[in-house]
C-alpha cells in the first residue's frame, strides 16, 4: 500500500469502477519513492481546489496495476510515476516522471475544466 492522504485503487475492478463511476478522474501509479512522492503531495494539495475531480492512487508493483501499465498511452514510458487522467472512462492524457504542480493544474484545467451550471 502507498502511505499517501490519497483514495487507494487496489485491484483491477476497483479501477475499472471507478473511471467508469466518475467523469474526471486522476490515478498516479507509483511507489514511494523520490519522483513519485511530489506528484502525491500535489494531488493531496490539488483535491480541494478541483472538487469535480477524483484522485486516486495505486501501486506499481501490485499485480492490479497491470490496468494502466498496459494502456497503450504508458508504452515507452520510463520513469515513474505513470499519472493517468481519465475523462468519462477514457483516457485524455498520460505522463510519466516527476510533475510540477504546474504541469498538474495546466493539465486538470485543460481537459477537466469546471462547467458553471445557471
């Protein structure tokens, strides 16, 4: 288990569940280690801010993560943390390696923008 404040996926169905669930979801598969442990901190900083989005993380090296280690979006990638972003169940972007919150918000802002409803 990663020792992070985030919501934990861990299995395969719980992944499945939920970017099916919910319209904006953001998953950082890592461990806890140096590159990842940022791209936590900034998700855990970032849940408040972005209400309409769900971030979730999920551990690398479990068996289960084998749903995003093999999302053709992940293929060349090589450094961890992969950190997907799922819109209505599909994906909208993929990155891997160390992110600034910069990076992070550009991202959520531009494909999980805030509708206003009237």
């Amino acid at each position: 288990m990663l020792y992070t404040n985030l919501k934990h996926i861990e299995s395969a169905a719980d992944h499945n569940k939920i970017i099916s669930e919910n319209e904006n979801v953001m998953v950082i598969c890592g461990r806890m280690g140096p590159m990842c442990i940022p791209v936590y901190g900034i998700a855990e900083e970032l849940e408040e801010q972005y209400s309409h989005v769900k971030f979730y993380d999920l551990e690398f090296d479990n068996p289960e993560s084998y749903v995003i280690r093999q999302l053709p979006e992940v293929r060349g990638f090589m450094g961890i943390p992969f950190t997907i972003y799922y819109k209505n169940g599909k994906v909208v972007k993929a990155t891997s390696s160390i992110q600034s919150k910069e990076q992070v918000t550009s991202i959520l802002d531009k494909e999980f923008a805030a509708t206003v409803k009237a």
